[in-house]
C-alpha cells in the first residue's frame, strides 16, 4: 500500500513548485524554483532527484504549485 500524506500551502514556497515522490513506505519533497521546472529540458533531472530520494526509479511524482 502507498504511503499517503496531505499537502498544504506552506508546502510550496514562493516561486516554486514542490515535486513529491511517495514510495510504499517513504515519500520526499524537492523545492524547484518556477523558472527552472518550466524548462522541459531540465525537468527529467529533478524529477530523478526526487525519485533517488524515495529509493524508487519509478515512483509516481505529483507537481504541487
């Protein structure tokens, strides 16, 4: 069973948007600036990060803004 957890506002700080990778047991939030994650080239590069975080390649990453 994934592990759930809510969001709230103060999880997203101004001009960012919070990547959140949850895994079976463990879930991480990464801070990307706006400007960066507009730019599709970079976003594969975050979106890994965040993954490595949780220890899963293949864990599903929600987009909080």
């Amino acid at each position: 069973m994934t592990m759930r957890h809510l969001h709230t506002p103060a999880d997203v700080g101004p001009g960012t948007v919070t990547l959140c990778a949850t895994s079976s047991q463990r879930w991480a939030h990464l801070p990307v600036d706006r400007i960066l994650w507009a730019d599709e080239a970079l976003r594969d590069g975050f979106l890994e990060r965040v993954r490595r975080e949780v220890g899963d390649d293949d864990a599903p990453v929600e987009v909080i803004e």
